[in-house]
C-alpha cells in the first residue's frame, strides 16, 4: 500500500512535467523554410489504396515511383534534390485518410502531397490540406470537381481529364455518327459513374432524354455479373452500348452483350480503356468481331501498339524506366495505370524544376494552378499541352477518339480539346 | 401480341442468366457445406482459399505451360493437400474452441490467404480462360452461353461425386458419422481428426473448382471472390446449409431471383448485396434448416 | 465482513483505482506531448473505445455475436452528419441522438436475431454488414449518396487555446469516460449477471427465470446505442463521411478490437481500441513504405492474421486476460510460496468470458 503511494506521487509529478513541457509545444510553429524540402532531398507524399479492393490502382504510384528514381539516379533530382516519394495505404476508405493524410503532413513532413487516389478520400481531406495549405497535388481521379471548386480549394488540383468532359465528347460524336439514336447507359453508382452520364447528358443537350432510351446500374461491390443490367438495356431496345463501369465489370458486361446476341455500337469509358483487358475479352470470346468497332478515349499513348509507337521516345522511355525501376510495372504498358502514373509524375517533376530554388509551398502551388504550360510530355498525346491559368484548372483536357481494331487501339480524328467548347 | 412475346422473351432470358450466375454460387457454396457439415462452422476464408487455388492453376498455366486440363486436374489435387494442411496447422490448434473464436480464425485465414496472393502474384488483373468456347446457342430466341452451360455442368458433375462419396463409399459415411456424433464414432474407430482433415480438403478441393469457373467471368485477382462469398452463403442457408443437393438448388434460386429483383424492383440492381442478407436472414428465421435440410432439434 | 472480505474491499481499490490514476495522467499527457497525428489516432482511439464497448456488452458478456455492428456506428455518423450539414445542429446535440436512432436499430435487429444462435447469428450479422453501403449509396436523396456528407471542422469551444486535433481528443475521451460508467455497472449489476447466465447456457438461465429476449434484446440495444454515439463522434472528427466509410472492414475491425481486446473483461475495450488504431500504422512502417514490386502489398495482412491466430491461441481471453493473468502472477509471486491458499475468488471483475475456456461442449453441435 505504501508503495503504491510512492508510486502514485511519481506518476503524477511526472504528469506535471510532461504538462509544462508539452504546453509549449501546443500551437503552430513559424518556420523559414517550408517542411519536407532539405539540402538533397524532396519529400512527396500521396494516399494511396495498398491494400483492399481498389488495390489495382496502386500501379499508379509505383509508376510515378518508378520515374522519381529515374529522375534521382539518371537526371540527378530536380535541381540537385532527389525525390522521396512516400506513399501509405489508406485501403480508398475515405474514414482512414484523414489520419493518413496527418500522418503524411505531420510526421513524414512532406513538403506537398502528390497525386492521391480517389475521389472520396481526396474528398475526406481536401479541408484539412487546404486549412493547412498544403498542396494537394495532380490527385489521381476525372472527379470534375478539383477545377471546379479551385476558388473555395485553392490548394487541390486534378491533373487528368475528367469524366464529365469525356462524356461530353462521347456525345458529341454521338451525335454527329450515324444509326446511333438509341443509347443504353450502364454506370456505376457513384460520382464516377454518374460524372460519365452526366456528362454524356449534357453533350446530347434537349435530345438526351430521347435518346437514352434506358440507364442501369451496379455497386462497386457487387458480384461481377452484368447479365441482368445487359439483358435489361438490350431489351429497351437500344443500339447503343455506353459503359461507364470499371474494367472488370465494363469486360463482363461487354462479353455478356456478346453472348446474348445483341450488337450494339458500344462506347467505353476511359479507365476501362486498357489494351490488356479488351484482348482478354477477344480471347475470351474467341473472336474480335463483338468488340471492333469499340470506340474510347484516350489521352496517352499506348506502348502495346508498337506498330505505332514502337519508336515513340517517350514510349521508349517508359519501357527503360520501368524496365529500371518498374516496382513490378510491365515495361510492355500491359498495365495502363503504370503508364497515366509516370505521365503525371512527370509533370510533377517538370513543375518542381520550374519552382527552381524557391521552394516553397505557396510558389509550387502559384505555378501548379495557374502557370503550368508543359509541351514535352512523354507519355501524353502528340500535341497535348499540360497547361492551367487564372481561369483554367483543368490541366490536361486533351482527348483522342480511338476505335478497336482485334487486339489493339487505333486513335482516329483530332487530338479533341475540351477548352474550344 | 408481341409485346408479350418480347416481355416473356425478355423474362426467360433473365432466368437463364440468373441460372448461370446460380450456378456459381452454388459451386461455392458446396465447399461451404462440406466444411459446415464437418464441423460447424462457416468458413469466412472458403472464397480466398478458392481464389489461391485458382492462381496456382494459373502458374501452372501461364508459367509451366501445362494444357488446361492437366493443370485443372494437378491443382484440385494440390488444392485437397492445401486444404490438409490449413486444417492441420490452423484449424487443430483450435478443436473444441467456442464459434466466435472459430469465426476469429477463419477471419485470420481469411487475411493471410488474401495477403499472401496479393504477395506473390500482385493485384493486377490477369486473364484466365475458360476451357469452354464463348459461343452461345439459341434456344426459342433466348441466348444460352455455352460457358454458361459448362458452369453448370461442371457443378453438377462436383455435386454428383459429393453426393455419392457420402452417400455411397465407406470414407464417406466415417465423414458423415463423425461429424455428426463424434464420440461414437471414436469409439467405434473411426478416426475422427483425420476425416476433419479430410473435409478440409474436400472443401479446398470443390473450391478451386469454384474458382476456375469464376475466373474467366471476373478477372483473375486476389480479391475475385469476396463479392461471390456473400451469396453463396445465401445459397448455403438457403438451401440447408448441411446439404449439398440444397446448395446447388439454393444457388440457382438465388441467381434466378437477385436476377429478377434486379430487372423488375426499380432501384434494385443497385440492391443485391441487401437482397443477399435478406435472403439469409428471411431462411434463418423462418425455416432455419433451409430448403432440404434436417430440422434439428436442440437437445438440452 | 469477513477478514477476506475486507482484504477484497481494498483490493477492489487498488485494482480499480490504481489503473484509473496512470489512466487519467496518460490521458491528459498525451494530446500536450505528441503532435496532432498522432493525437488524432488517439481521438480516433476513443471512438474505437466506446464502439467496442458496447459490443464487448453484446458478444462479451451476453454471448451474441456480431459481426455488424459497423451498421450502427453508420447511423450514428449519418445521423451527425445529415443534422449538422444540412440543419446547422450544433454537434454536440447530435451525439446522444446518434446513439438513441442506433440503440433504435439495436433493438429492432435484436428482435429477430433472438432466433439466431452462434454461427447463424455471425452469418447474419456479415450480411448486416456487407449490405450497409449499398443501402447508404442507394438511398442518395436522402444520405447524399456517394458524394457523401461534408461538415466544418468542429472547433474548440469558448476559444480555448488548444488546435482542433487536441480538442476532438479530449472530447472523444470525455465521451468514451463518461459511457465508460455506465458499462462498468452494467456487468456488475443483475442485468450484467443475466448476460452471462444467458451466455454460459441458455437453457439453465430460463430454469432460474431469466427473460432471454428482454435481456438478449437490450443487450443489441445497449450495444447499439454505444456504436452510435461512437459512429457519431468518428463522424465529427473525421468531418466527411460517404457510404464507403462504413464497409465490411469497420465492422470486423469492432469484433477483433472486442476479442483481442479481451472479451468479458472490463477494461479490454480499451486495449482494444488502441490495438485497432495503432496496428494497421505499425505494420505499414514495419512492412516499410518502399515502392516495389513485392513492397508492402500483401505483407500487413499475412502479419496482421498470423498475430491474430497466435493470440487467440495462447492468450483467447486476449490481451485484457494477458494482463490478468500476469498481475495475478506478479501477487502470486509477491505474497510468496508459502502464501495463502489460492482459493480466495479473484478481483471483483467478471472472470473473462467462456472464450478463455476450450470446452467441448455436449451441445455444440446442435447449434
């Protein structure tokens, strides 16, 4: 009992202690130079899904990795600093990444937060990195909503096309093809999939309603089986495919369209766009003839199409990048997110040059919103301008309609730009 | 006239569908069964080890360039001995153990199994082909894939041998035995850990069927099966979740409806997940044994 | 009162008041020690605490397992969520009705699952929680659907000078302090005696007279009640909430928080929470945060299962019942060999649930 005094008293002077001293740690701390910037190295941070069921997506960052440590080994870093790129799991559920995104800025001290996945977990933080005024750079999702709230969220920015534009552009020519008056829509049901008919909506204007002769829909979760979402739109009458869904499900209802006999013109959403996916669709079905004819978008080049762009040098860059450092990326571009990582990744590294020796976040952010205007991407489209204003934060809104030919993409028309409305 | 026609049209061919995606729950849930009957308790991991199975068919496949049939075979074996060991290993140590520690364990599994896929064959998705041609037949304007009948054909073909390894070899009745009355059967020499075992392997087995009929229609990766593991639990309780006649017929049922409730209820292709549960809890309170299973009575 | 009766009384003290005193300096040490990450994980502690608790009462003490009850923690949140954003309700208001709309839902849900016993229950409940995102995300007029809900940051009051992080803390845990009571009482009281009667066999506990549905449905309805309030607290701190926040993953993370926790003991919930929070970061930095084809993906899983086996085979009464164990070691050691007869009953605390024990039992498998 007396020791259990003695014991007390010590606990609670110590307590005293860890008080008076902890007090003065309370508050913000004014600093000279900004956090994750030193002599010879920048720290980027992002949240990523690691683990989970959305954790495909990771090959982004392991592309965007692979070309920051080609950057640091090859090139020297940007300005003499190499990149530490740390990216941690937040499993894309949007209750982890506040913690996530505090440990990044707090203990990792990152200097910006660089292409983080997702729209609801880009969404859970965009308040904390904004009232703590760290970029929350070229995030990974076509959510419109990053450009569009640039004035409440000047510190968010998206990088690549959104959907709503791509929908748009869908629509347009749409509507300028012939015997294609009768469209079934099949989305998922979140912001994604309700971006793509939204924008599909708007690019059809007052004949949208006519048009779509029918919509269904699916859960992220759901068992892969798009049977009954196909049978349904097929018997609306529609002669029209436009999918909206994700690369399992978008090849499931495809192979169902297929296999139940209906021939419809179909249209694919871009993050369903891979090469890899629609040849194991063809393989699957044993033939290419229910898929030719497939008309996506695209805003990068497609290193499985050597004919095309077997002596691309940016194409070839990425195959010695990843072929380098490829983290598991197939230098083949079988994994189309290895490709859209290192894309951006360059634009980060691009823009990091361009802030030169002031490295702070408020000029990365100045030149990131509204100063960007980068011509020699690599990876995107011949043409394409990375480029933000005053009034612009859609940086890259360049697309090109491709079509399926057997076991590849065959880009036709302009390189479509979504700023000349 | 022909409006009816189409609607009816339209109907038969959501069934259809919906029999096929039955069919696939139903494979599923047979492994579901066979652990459930062997020792009570319903196996969280069953779809991870299915999973597993099927990514080591893939190897075989893809890497050692075995033909299909070769590797199907090879990694059903191999799946039977992979279920052994999990028993031995993970499932022993806890014999005897209360449901929520049991259920603990199969959550552990669960996240090993996923885990260590994820490990070594990455979450990219990967193509895995089905031995069965995509074609499809018409039957009275109403399209029937032929890997759709394959599926089918196979779980019955599994099913059939499930039944008659019960119901007609000796190995079979010592399982039935000494999951149902342990220590009698001790008594009378069977040895009733080895066919616990067994079940496992069993069960490992009939999953990795499951699995290589699942992939071709999803893409292969490590988290393929979460989304069937739902409904074949349904299709288990549904069916009685002791039987596996029941499973097969509970699968059909539950494709055939979550097809339906997804065309005719507005807003319920959006819905599945929640018709699932109802379906499992609507079984569980009004007729608990499932369509073919025993009444049980709660001997106190 | 009996010589051992007193010696218990005091007992009783030292084991209660003493781990409440390193408690309560931990507890203000912490958000004034360590910088606002890691305070916010503890924030996100106390939420984890009060959700456990409740769910310790429900599978701990009366038996029922549930794999669930993420659903509640989402009416909860929702419940928060929806008052403030839309309504401009002060938060605080909305907590306790977070946790009455749950406690709600506990009883309706309780009320069938009284037919559903062991592994049927745990079925049934795993449904219950794969199926709550699909019915947050469908009924969007009403939940804002997958854009999901967005709320100001809850600032400290009456202008303290503390930083956001810090004050979530304090009021996660003033929360998480204040359920904390009443839970300690209900084990102790007729109520608690009645779970575990009901726990450790039903049919005995209606021989002496117990009502199984009235206690077995307050128990969901406690439980739930608890999970509200957590699911409305996590609401505010995390301040945006979607449909994919409540997955299947929050639910099962409750369950292994309760059983690694220590089941049926009283202080288990809080290992518990800490344990849910802070693992999954260990791991990460321990699997190392290199980019690689074999980095990180995959590894926290397998070491995540392979901990958990290895816990439930050697400590099933979980890290509570560890604790117990080696304090009764550590007296034992103390008082020395030639001690008092061992017979005298242990602390005033319940004895760890039926978990602990490896029994098989006659009726096992007609469950």
């Amino acid at each position: 009992m007396i020791g259990f005094k003695r014991l007390a008293a010590v606990l609670a002077t110590l307590a005293l202690t860890a008080v008076a001293c902890g007090a003065q740690q309370s508050g913000s701390q004014a600093t000279k130079t900004d956090p994750g910037v030193t002599q010879d190295t920048i720290t980027l941070g992002a949240t990523y899904p690691v683990s989970g069921t959305a954790s495909f997506y990771y090959s982004v960052a392991k592309g965007a990795g692979a070309y920051f440590e080609y950057i640091n080994n090859e090139k020297g870093g940007v300005n003499g600093r190499k990149i530490k790129y740390i990216v941690v799991d937040d499993a894309y559920t949007p209750a982890n990444t506040p913690a996530k995104a505090r440990e990044l800025v707090q203990q990792d001290k990152v200097f910006l937060t660089y292409g983080n996945l997702g729209t609801p977990t880009n969404l859970a933080v965009r308040d904390y990195y904004n009232q703590q005024k760290v970029p929350q750079l070229f995030v990974f999702t076509g959510s419109s909503v990053w450009g569009a709230d640039y004035s409440k969220y000047p510190w968010t920015l998206g990088w690549q096309p959104d959907y709503v534009t791509e929908g748009k552009i869908y629509a347009r020519y749409i509507t300028q093809s012939e015997a294609s008056d009768k469209i079934g829509v099949l989305y998922q049901n979140d912001q994604y999939g309700k971006d793509y008919l939204n924008g599909l909506r708007a690019g059809l204007g007052d004949k949208a309603a006519a048009m779509i002769t029918d919509t269904a829909t699916y859960n992220a979760n759901d068992p892969v089986d798009m049977s009954s979402q196909v049978n349904k739109l097929k018997a609306s009458g529609a002669n029209t495919f436009y999918v909206a869904a994700t690369p399992a499900y978008a090849a499931n209802a495809v192979t169902n369209a297929v296999k139940n006999g209906w021939k419809p013109k179909i249209y694919m959403n871009n993050v369903s766009g891979a090469s890899a996916t629609w040849r194991g669709v063809v393989k699957g079905l044993g033939a290419s003839a229910g898929v030719d004819g497939m008309i996506s978008s695209t805003y990068l080049k497609d290193p499985l199409d050597t004919a095309k762009w077997g002596n691309n040098a940016g194409v070839k860059l990425f195959r010695d990048v990843m072929t380098r450092y490829g983290n598991g990326c197939d230098p083949s571009g079988a994994d189309s997110f290895c490709i859209s990582g290192m894309a951006s990744a360059f634009t980060m590294v691009n823009l990091l040059r361009q802030a030169g020796n002031d490295l702070t976040r408020k000029h990365v952010m100045d030149l990131a919103c509204c100063a960007l205007n980068e011509t020699d991407n690599p990876l995107l489209l011949p043409g394409t301008v990375v480029k933000t204003t005053k009034t612009d934060h859609f940086p890259v809104q360049q697309e090109q309609l491709q079509r399926w030919e057997q076991d590849h993409w065959v880009p036709f028309g302009p390189v479509l730009d979504a700023r000349k409305k | 006239m022909l409006l009816a026609a189409s609607v009816i049209q339209s109907f038969a061919q959501q069934v259809v569908s919906g029999v096929a995606a039955g069919a696939i729950y139903a494979s599923l849930a047979l492994a579901l069964v066979l652990i459930y009957r062997a020792m009570d308790v319903a196996n969280f991991a069953q779809g991870e080890m299915a999973m597993f199975a099927t990514f080591v068919a893939y190897t075989l496949i893809t890497q050692f360039h075995l033909p299909y049939l070769l590797a199907f075979v090879l990694t059903i074996l191999l799946a039977f001995a992979g279920g052994v060991i999990v028993e031995r290993a993970v499932v022993r140590p806890f014999e005897g153990a209360p449901v929520l520690t049991l259920v603990i364990v199969t959550l552990a599994l669960f996240s090993i199994v996923n885990g260590l896929a994820g490990l070594i064959w990455g979450y990219v998705f990967k193509t895995f082909d089905s031995p069965f041609p995509a074609r499809s037949i018409q039957v009275a304007g109403v399209f029937v894939g032929i890997q759709d009948l394959g599926v089918i054909a196979v779980t019955l073909v599994v099913l059939a041998v499930v039944f008659s390894f019960f119901r007609y070899t000796r190995l079979g009745l010592a399982m039935r035995a000494a999951a149902l009355y342990p220590e009698s059967s001790r008594l009378l020499g069977v040895r009733t850990s080895r066919m616990l075992a067994l079940g496992w392997g069993l069960a490992a087995a009939v999953g990795a069927v499951s699995g290589m009929m699942v992939a071709p229609i999803v893409f292969l990766d490590p988290n393929m099966m979460q989304p069937v593991l739902l409904f074949a639990f349904a299709a288990a309780v549904l069916g009685g979740i002791e039987s596996p006649v029941g499973s097969v017929i509970g699968g059909v049922i539950v494709g055939v409806l979550l097809a339906l409730v997804g065309t005719y209820l507005p807003g319920g292709q959006n819905l599945r997940i929640p018709f699932g549960l109802i379906v499992i809890v609507a079984v569980l309170l009004f007729r608990p044994a499932g369509l073919l299973g025993r009444r049980e009575m709660k001997r106190v | 009162m009996t010589a051992t009766g007193a010696l218990n009384s005091s007992r009783l003290r030292a084991s209660t008041i003493f781990p409440a005193l390193v408690a309560l300096v931990v507890l203000f040490g912490i958000p004034l020690t360590t910088d606002s990450f890691q305070t916010f994980q503890f924030a996100n502690v106390a939420v984890f605490v009060v959700a456990v608790l409740g769910l310790n009462l429900l599978t701990g003490y009366s038996g029922q397992i549930s794999l669930g009850n993420g659903a509640f923690m989402a009416i909860g949140g929702y419940t928060t969520a929806l008052l403030v954003a839309r309504l401009g309700v002060p938060y605080a208001l909305t907590i306790p009705l977070g946790g009455l709309l749950a406690a709600a839902a506990g009883v309706v849900i309780g009320i069938p699952a009284l037919r559903l016993r062991g592994i049927y229950l745990a079925l049934a409940t795993f449904a219950l929680a794969l199926a709550v995102t699909p019915v947050l995300n469908n009924f969007d007029s009403f939940t804002g659907g997958h854009a999901g809900v967005n709320m100001n940051p809850a600032a400290p009051p009456f202008g303290l000078d503390l930083s956001n992080e810090q004050w979530l803390y304090f009021l996660c845990w003033a929360v998480a302090a204040i359920l904390f009571l009443p839970a300690r009482l209900l084990i102790g009281s007729r109520t608690g005696r009645a779970w575990m009667a009901i726990r450790d066999g039903e049919t005995a506990a209606t021989a002496n007279g117990i009502s199984i549905s009235f206690y077995k449905t307050l128990a969901f309805g406690i439980s739930a009640f608890y999970a509200g309030v957590a699911g409305s607290l996590q609401a505010v701190v995390l301040t945006y909430i979607n449909p994919d926040s409540y997955s299947l993953a929050l639910s099962l993370s409750l369950l292994i928080g309760a059983v690694v926790g220590g089941l049926g003991s009283v202080w288990g919930p809080v290992l518990g929470g800490l344990v849910v929070v802070w693992l999954p970061y260990l791991a990460e930095r321990a699997a190392g945060l290199h980019l690689g084809p074999l980095s990180f993906g995959g590894k926290p899983d397998i070491g995540f299962g392979i901990l958990l086996l290895v816990l439930m085979y050697f400590a099933p009464a979980g890290l509570a019942g560890l604790a117990a164990r080696a304090w009764r070691r550590y007296r034992r050691l103390r008082r020395g060999s030639g001690g008092q007869a061992d017979g005298e009953s242990e602390t005033v605390e319940p004895e760890p649930v039926a978990t602990a024990e490896r029994q098989v039992e006659p009726d096992q498998m007609s469950t």
